[in-house]
C-alpha cells in the first residue's frame, strides 16, 4: 500500500484520460449531495442532532477557531502517518467511528464500510445498533482491524453476551459510548415521527442473540413474534442507573482494552483513569444528545490535561477534513474517528464510497502535515496551533 498522499497523484494521472472523481474530495460537500440522494426521513436520522442542533454548529466552529502555522525547510521528505492505539496498527490516526442502522442509507450497510475499512487497513468501530449482526460484519471486514461499540442494556446477561459474540468475531478493542443510555429530543427525527429501531432496523445484533431470543420465548425472531421482540428492545436499550462502579461488571467479562466515548468533562476523565479504563474518546456524540453542549474540540485540552499519560485519548465528533485531524492531533489526540462523511459516502456510492472517504482524509492529512513541516502524528502539539 503506497503512501495515503499518492491518491492525490491517481486523480491526477486518470485526468490525462478525462476520468474525474465519481465524488466530491472535498467532503464538506458530501451532506448536500447526500441530502438529496436520500429520503428525507433516513438523511434526517444520519444528519439530524440534538434540540436547535446548536452542539453540532459548535462542533464545527471549533475547528475555525485554531489555526495552523506552518514550518519551513524542515526536510519532510519521508512521511509516515502509521500509529498504534490501544494495541491495534493503524495505518494512520483515523478510525470510522460506531454508526447505526447503516442500511437506511444503503442496502449494504455495515458490510460494506466493512470491506472499505479493511481494504485501507483502517479500523470499524462496529455499533451495538448495527443492521448487520457482529458476526456477519466480522466476516465482511475479514482480517481487517475491527473494534466492537457496546451500548450498554439494561439486561446484564445481555450483555455479557455482546461482548463474548464480539470477542469471539475477533474485536480487538471494547468502546463503551456512555451518553446514549435514552435518545435525545431530537427535532428531524420526532417531525416525521421516525425512529428506524421500531421499524426493525438497527436491532440485528438482539434479534440475533441467545439471550434476547430467550427474553421473548426462546427460539428465532419472527414475524409472529416481531412485535413482542420490538417492545422487549425499547425496555432494554440502555441504562440510566449506571453509575462508575458499574465499570468493574466489564473488566469481569472482556479481557482486552476498554475506551469509554462520550467524555467531556476532565474530572470524568480522572474517573475513568481510577477505573483503569484503558482509554477516553473525547465526544459529544456528534451533537445528537445534549443541545448547547460544549464542543469536542474545546473540551479536548482539558481531557488531555487531566489525563495526561495514564490513558490513550481519542477524539471524536466534527471531523470533515485532515486538517480538522490535524488539530485534534496537536491538542492531544492519539487518533480520530470519523462518522458523518464516511456514511454520506456511503449513501453516495455504498462500499467505494466509504473507500473514497478514507482515502481522502488520508491523503489531505498526510499533505497538510508535511506543508506545515511535519512528517509523523506524534510531532504535532499545541505550538503547532494559533487562536483566531
């Protein structure tokens, strides 16, 4: 696999022969074109945030209020964006981050950002609410690197049942995404009174598991017991009795690193060091749960700074370009995940979509290290950056 900044070369080369871009490489355009391939109730669900969507404007004002300085003659000849994070290889700092119910957006779904994931060699953090189950996702991501997103049930049994099916398919890493444990208000979604999971979608991992099939009579999920199977997935999802000293339950059942997402404050990112969680993912679940939330980005610094070297911090949550890696590198992270646009080239193109996603951050984020005279991820720090 050449270097990520070469596909900018092959767009050029195959312009020798009037081939351009199926789509857009500068993903910020991707939304508009997304929104207009979907229907308004799956573009909605995937686009749509919390109250006013004000925490996703923030989000993304964030990253306009750092900006680069550039370095010179510092001889960037030899780039390498590779790191390893909570003992998996990456080729580079990104991630494709837990996303649900894939297949509103395209009939492949999870399989299909699967097969992207792996040809890049880049991790899936696969949803609890995927419309594929954890095995079948596992089969289509092959020997690709694959994290497993617990949205923790009320069900203990339940749970411990994800995270074996889980191990068992060969995810590395366990994230634990502590906002969602009830939706939020959520105005696009509650307008045309949609919500996919009581359709059947995004349920595959519970209606294909042992314990849940139990919970509704023993035996395969069908259409005579649909509906009862819907009911028993609305009491289980989620639980708000959770509390820190819950997090021993997971250390007892998975053996392997343990990130907590949804970490914005720094004294909860002291708790989840004293719990020996194994790493933070700084996220405000992309502005879907808390309206008028503080940005990811802002709350970076702080969550570096209470947990300094005692666990591996990520970022998530506003990510459209490599120079919004960048940032989040410089103030701190170890890697990013990336959400919105992988879906929206998804929607756009299904697995060469998702491929194409990739493949550009990448390479924008290779080319902007090296123009601002760096050659490795963990070069970047907060001297990098100047306010605006």
């Amino acid at each position: 696999m050449g270097a990520p900044a070469d596909f900018q070369n092959s767009i050029y080369l195959q312009g020798l022969g009037d081939v351009v871009p199926a789509l857009p490489t500068d993903l910020t355009k991707l939304e508009g074109l997304a929104e207009r391939s979907l229907s308004e109730r799956a573009f909605g669900y995937v686009a749509g945030s919390a109250g006013s969507e004000a925490t996703a404007r923030a989000n993304r004002a964030a990253f306009d209020r750092w900006r680069i300085v550039p370095r010179m003659l510092r001889n960037v000849t030899h780039r390498d964006l590779s790191v390893q994070v909570l003992g998996t290889d990456m080729p580079s700092p990104v991630l494709l981050g837990p996303i649900g119910v894939l297949s509103i957006v395209h009939p492949d779904g999870e399989p299909a950002v699967a097969r992207a994931a792996a040809a890049e060699g880049v991790p899936m953090v696969l949803s609890t609410a995927s419309s594929h189950s954890i095995e079948d996702v596992a089969e289509a991501n092959g020997g690709g690197p694959r994290w497993y997103q617990l949205y923790w049930p009320k069900n203990r049994d339940l749970a411990v049942s994800f995270l074996e099916r889980a191990k068992a398919a060969g995810y590395s890493v366990l994230v634990v995404t502590l906002d969602t444990f009830t939706l939020a208000w959520r105005p696009r979604d509650l307008d045309q009174a949609y919500l996919p999971f009581l359709r059947g979608i995004g349920v595959a991992n519970y209606v294909s598991d042992p314990v849940f099939q139990s919970m509704v009579g023993g035996g395969p999920i069908t259409e005579a017991n649909w509906d009862q199977a819907v009911l028993h997935w609305v009491a289980t999802f989620g639980n708000p009795a959770l509390t820190w000293d819950d997090l021993i339950f997971l250390r007892e059942h998975w053996d392997g690193p343990i990130a907590l997402k949804g970490i914005q404050h720094p004294d909860d990112a002291r708790r989840a060091v004293d719990a020996g969680m194994d790493g933070v993912i700084v996220s405000n679940h992309g502005g879907r749960q808390v309206d008028g939330a503080v940005a990811s980005l802002d709350a970076l610094p702080g969550v570096v700074d209470a947990v300094r070297d005692q666990a591996t911090v990520l970022f998530d949550s506003g990510i459209r370009t490599g120079s919004d890696i960048a940032k989040a590198l410089a103030l701190g992270a170890k890697a990013v995940l990336v959400a919105r646009p992988y879906a929206y080239g998804l929607a756009l193109a299904g697995e060469a979509g998702v491929q194409h996603v990739l493949r550009c951050l990448q390479a924008e984020l290779e080319l902007t290290l090296a123009l601002s005279g760096f050659t490795r991820p963990d070069e970047l720090n907060p001297e990098v950056l100047m306010r605006s």
